[in-house]
C-alpha cells in the first residue's frame, strides 16, 4: 500500500523519468477490478490525457500525482501499483489502466485489493486528497514535538497507538504498514492506549515517528513494497510478513502477529509489552 516512504520514493522517480514525455495513448482495463476506484468514467480518460506533457511528479501522503499541462494530473493512492516500461518491453497481461509515452515508453496502473485511478483538470474535490496536500509531513522539519502534541491532544483518551498512527488521516501517508516499525522503534505495543503513555513513551513515538520514516524514505521505500520500476525498496522491514515468527533483532524473542482494527499488527512480546 502507498505509505510516505512508497509515495515519495516514486513521486521522485516518476517525476525524473516522465518529465518532458507526452501522452499519446491510453488504454482501459485489460482485467476490469471491482474495487478499482476512478473519477467518473475511465473511458473518458484519452480525452482527457490526450497530447498532455508530463511537466512534474509528486508524492505526498498517500498518493503520487503526475502533473502534466493544461493544469491536468493523474493521481493514484491506496493499493494502486505505478510500473514504468522501456519501449522494448512487454505490457502486462493485466492491467487498470495504460499510459504510453511519445518515445514508445508506457506505465501501467494495476490495483492490489483496493486502490485509486483519477485523471481530472484542476482540482479534484475529495478531502483525503486535499488534506494531504495541506498536511505538513513527519518529514518536515516543521513538523515537530508540538505538531505532534497538538494530534496527540486531539485524538480520544483511550485511543491506541495503533488507531492514534494509522487511522483516520491523522497524519496522511502514515498506515498499518509503517507503523509497525515505527511502534517497534519507540517500545509501543500496538494496542496500548494513549492514556496509559507517559510524557517520556510519548516523546520516543514522535522520535521514532520522525526518524523511523526518514529512514524508510532513505532506502527507497519498504521491501514489503515495489517502486516506479518494480524494485522493492531498500529498508529491511523489522516487523512484517516478511519477519514473523522471526526472532526479534533486539531480545531474540518470536516476532508475533495477530489481527486488530481490521488489520495485521506484528510486535514483539518483550519489547513491546501491552
């Protein structure tokens, strides 16, 4: 899923390689996906993105946008996939969506179980969007302890960690995927409640917050996850699919999973105590 260290990774990519490049096809869903979500209908997209210029690309959030002229962007978030194509290569089977490029290159768009697809002129009315956009990032150096602090203030009593990171946008881009490291790096189980953090736990979070995303953005995104060319990026996961039941890098002890709020949550036991 897209996560800060994901969008920003190919936000960067993107805008590197498409930038200069102008659309002259588009081609709908070779695998048409229920849960692929577009702005209106996806077959009036080569009207809308035909003969655009990719002037820039960038990630925020939980999304990338790739902004070409005449104020016109394709955006995606979610569980969307962006895969970049040489003119030698071979176009999926399965696709969303397909972009090619006047120099032969393409992209194309293929949703895991749930993503976005917009193509749109101006800007497009939806407040995940546009508080996004708004939202200063962890890694800001505006976003501080006292930015921090003001979430933390106004997030429930007895909220936990988990729902405190991970839901309602609090802080865009920041999910079930990078918490768990980031929960880990600061000794938060993931259902301890906020209320029963003390000023010391609360300040590790907003470190860990801090450094634990920086570090993911660094390297190139998750290596749960793949980047603008299908690379998985560069930051060995701590707890994930890829580490459970593995011991701990600190105290050795099995890395567990279990189901909560409608999710994964990995954790050690030791390190983490509830």
């Amino acid at each position: 899923m897209l996560e800060i260290p994901e969008s920003q990774t190919i936000g960067l990519q993107a805008g590197s390689t498409l930038t200069g490049k102008k659309i002259t096809e588009v081609f709908n869903a070779t695998s048409p996906h229920k849960f692929a979500f577009f702005n209106g209908d996806p077959a009036g997209y080569g009207k809308i993105l035909s003969a655009k210029r990719v002037i820039s690309a960038k990630g925020h959030g939980m999304f990338v946008d790739i902004c070409c002229d005449e104020n016109t962007l394709i955006t995606i978030g979610e569980g969307t996939n962006m895969r970049y194509y040489l003119p030698s290569e071979e176009p999926p089977d399965k696709y969303q969506f397909l972009v090619v490029f006047d120099d032969g290159s393409f992209v194309s768009f293929n949703v895991a179980m749930y993503g976005i697809i917009w193509a749109y002129s101006g800007i497009f009315d939806n407040k995940y969007h546009k508080a996004s956009l708004d939202s200063l990032s962890p890694l800001e150096d505006k976003f501080d302890e006292p930015c921090f602090n003001i979430i933390l203030r106004n997030s429930p009593k007895d909220i936990s960690a988990k729902a405190l990171l991970a839901t309602d946008q609090r802080i865009p881009g920041v999910g079930n995927g990078v918490l768990q490291d980031i929960l880990f790096n600061a000794g938060i189980h993931p259902r301890r409640k906020k209320s029963s953090m003390s000023d010391l736990e609360k300040y590790r979070l907003y470190k860990s917050l801090k450094t634990t995303l920086k570090n993911m953005t660094d390297l190139g995104g998750r290596d749960t996850e793949k980047d603008f060319f299908g690379n998985n990026g560069g930051y060995k996961t701590i707890l994930s699919k890829n580490t459970v039941m593995q011991p701990c890098p600190n105290c050795g002890d099995l890395i567990r999973k279990e189901a909560y709020l409608g999710g994964a949550v990995y954790f050690c036991p030791n390190c983490q105590k509830l």
